[in-house]
C-alpha cells in the first residue's frame, strides 16, 4: 500500500516504533501507534449542513521493570514529544507498586494478509458523498418527508511493536451511510457500513428509509404485553451484542459476571442458533491481529445451541493455560469479540412473517442497555418503523414499545431464520422469528 496523506504507512510506523523501543530504558516496552483520516458529511432537514475532515496520529508507551507498569501518550511524532512521553512513562512505572496480575506480554508472530484497504473508500470525495446524500434527499422530499443523517469515509492504522520482537502493522478503510427519513406520523432508517465504498448504494438506503416512513404512517396503539416477533437484522445484531459482549469472554466467567458461569458445553440456545467472531472474515472489518498483537483466530462461541468456546485476551489465556484468541486489548473488560457472524436459516423474511398470527415485526432498537448481566436482560424501545402483524400479513404500523427481555430467552427461543445473512453494523446476522417477545409499554410516537 502507499503512503497516503493522513497516513503513515507501514515503513515510517515501523521506523517510528523502533525508535521508541531504543530509547526505552524498560526491562519490557509496548509500543502501540494509531490514526488516520476522517471524512463526515451530515444532513438534515433534506439538506447538508456539516462537511469535515480531520487526520491524527498518536503514540502510546508502556513500560514495564518487573511488575510496575506506566504508560504515556502523545499526539506529537517529534522527537521531544516522543522522548516525554518514554519518561512519563517510566516515571509512572517506577512510582507504580508491582502488578501482581500482570502475565507479560505477547511475543512475535506471524499474521494472515487480510484486504481491507480501498482507495475507492479512501479516495471518495466531498462531492461523492453529497452526491449520494442528494439520492436520499430527493427520495425523501419526492414524498413530503425530511431526511437527516450522515456519510462518513476514512482510513485508520494501527502498528504495534514490543521489545519481545512483535511487529505488526494494519491498515484498513471504511465508510458508513445512514439516514432517518421522517413525517409527523412516521419514520424510516436506512444504513450501510463497509469497507469498499463501492458495497455502498445510496439508492438502496434511501428506498429502504423512504418505504419504511412511508408504511409508518398514523400508527395505532397496541397495547403492552408479550407477542410474537420478526425481528429484522439490525434488532438481531442489537440483541445479539449483549449476549456476546461480556458473555464469553473469559475473564468475565472466571470472575463470575458471566451467564456462562458453570454452563460452558451445555445447550442454551435453539437448535438454529450458531455464532462465531472470524477477524479474517471479509464479509465484516477484517483485522489480522488483536490489540494486543496477537493473531486472530476463529471462535466458534455457540453451535447449534451449544456453548463452545471463549474467546481469550493475553492475560486470561496465560492464567488458565490456553492460547489466546486475537481478542485482547480492551483493558479491564476482558476479552471482546469484534467480527461477529451469526448462520442463516432457510426462510425468507416473507416467511418469517408468513408464519406470525399475530405479532409484532421490529425493524430496530433504540438506547438498548444491559439491565442485568447474568441474565442478559436487555431494555430500550423499537424505533423506526414498528408494524403489527395480523393472519401472517403486516397489518398497521404501531406506535413504539418499550421492551425489557433476556437475550438468553431470544436466542433460546428462536425458531426460525432467514436464509440471507446481511451486515448489520459490525456484525453480520439474518432476520428471525421468535414465538415470546416482552414489550412493557408504548411510547408516544
């Protein structure tokens, strides 16, 4: 890859680190290097009132005598910036008392090449992204709606080195178009997200986000209780989040905050339900290493209902034996899951419908928090086009639910797929059917 404007590039990043790791006087030194370039154009009232761009890099130094530990950071690349930031951090260690959690750090490797790097993404222009911005302004105005929204393209890179001997460099692209088209009585929400610019259709998100307002018009109330639902892929990954956030991580079953706590290998889940994180996946943000610079690799967390496997930061790994899984890098938290992929079913989402007497079908959430860890009880609203289905035909839009429900009782319930998974947000999922859905009470709108 070139050096592109913004960017550093592999060579000079690399260059950069190895200065650092020179000048330390650490018994060990991590050295972790991160920017790139940012691009945004926003828009609302059917018109664009915000284009920016920005580009950053920084630097951050941790060093280790022993078990004390100091880090420092700098976003300046000169060597006075550098060396200040070599001394805080030295500094901070020695006043620091001996971390006696700390399992050292990861040593050399080798990473599989992966392409996320587009110059049609980094390329894309002010012009490109009005352009695309106008598609769905003027769908939205030809019907009397309002879109608002935001286009955003960029690059980042990340390198990381140790005085181990681990060297790794990534560069990668991405760009993201969502909108919400409105009326008085209704809303719609379009998006996509990818890394080549070119997987992006304006025309396609602006359909979606045009039809749904359009259905969405003068919704009745329905009242609160438990219904059938067809949740659409973005609902779906929503959902699916909290499961896998905390949940297999291994540090949080071994400090017992996960639901997986004495159930690892059981079955929990409907006999449809598998996911898997793959950073080398395409189909998501592929990355080949870890913050920490470990390797990804493939985890299988559920297999046809089936708890299988955790994925593992380098701390947890070295305390219970294991390898680590490439999912590292998130401080306190753990390890977490960055590319998740959920299998498809065999239905159309017709069919999903097809089979509800009498439901609900949400198109998303909206403000979902976690209520309760160990259940995974996750509350929030539906939003953005929300219709009751009535003899397996959508009958009337309805006004917003709030929700209080256990992702465990979801996935375990499921009982039904779509045959086409889709990216949603950073995961890649397909729509589902679930038989028991609780929704506690409606909104106003």
């Amino acid at each position: 890859m070139a050096v592109r404007k913004g960017l550093l590039g592999k060579d000079e990043a690399l260059k950069a680190a190895e200065k650092v790791l020179a000048k330390s006087p650490g018994e060990l030194t991590e050295v972790s290097i991160r920017g790139g370039a940012s691009h945004l154009t926003r828009f609302s009232d059917n018109y664009i009132h915000q284009n920016v761009s920005e580009s950053s890099q920084g630097i951050t130094v941790k060093v280790i005598f022993g078990k004390k530990i100091g880090s420092a950071s700098t976003n300046s690349l000169d060597e006075e910036s550098i060396q200040a930031a070599i001394d805080s951090a030295a500094n901070i260690a020695n006043l620091q008392k001996p971390n006696e959690d700390f399992e050292g750090i990861p040593g050399p490797a080798s990473y599989q090449e992966v392409k996320a790097f587009f110059d049609s993404t980094f390329d894309f222009t002010p012009v490109d992204r009005a352009k695309a911005v106008k598609v769905i302004v003027d769908a939205a105005a030809a019907k009397g709606f309002k879109a608002a929204g935001a286009y955003s393209t960029g690059a980042t890179e990340m390198c990381l080195a140790n005085s181990l001997g681990l060297r790794a460099y990534h560069a990668s692209t991405s760009a993201s178009l969502r909108t919400v088209v409105m009326s008085d009585t209704g809303s719609g929400c379009g998006d996509a997200a990818a890394t080549d610019v070119k997987d992006i259709s304006a025309e396609r998100v602006a359909r979606s986000a045009v039809e749904t307002c359009e259905m969405s018009q003068n919704p009745i109330t329905a009242p609160a209780g438990e219904y059938e639902v067809v949740m659409q892929p973005h609902a779906v990954a929503d959902m699916l989040s909290y499961l896998i956030r905390g949940g297999f991580s291994a540090q949080a079953v071994r400090e017992g905050r996960s639901f997986l706590v004495g159930k690892l290998g059981q079955k929990l889940f409907s006999d449809l339900f598998t996911a898997w994180d793959d950073g080398l996946d395409p189909r998501g943000f592929p990355m080949p290493f870890d913050m920490e610079g470990v390797p990804k690799k493939k985890v299988v967390m559920v297999e046809k209902g089936v708890t299988a496997e955790l994925l593992y930061d380098f701390k947890s790994a070295k305390k219970e034996g294991k390898q680590p899984t490439g999912h590292g890098g998130f401080g306190g938290f753990g390890a977490m899951a960055a590319n998740v992929f959920m299998a498809p079913g065999d239905a159309a989402v017709e069919d999903l419908i097809k089979k509800t007497r009498r439901g609900i079908l949400i198109t998303r959430f909206h403000y979902t928090n976690m209520a309760h860890p160990i259940k995974v009880l996750v509350t929030g609203m539906t939003r953005d086009g929300t219709f009751l289905i009535e003899d397996g035909k959508i009958a009337k839009p309805v006004r917003n639910f709030r929700f209080t429900e256990s992702a465990l009782r979801v996935f375990g319930a499921m009982d039904a797929a779509s045959k086409e998974a889709v990216r949603a947000g950073r995961a890649v999922v397909p729509a589902i059917h679930v038989p028991a859905f609780n929704f506690t009470g409606v909104t106003e709108f």
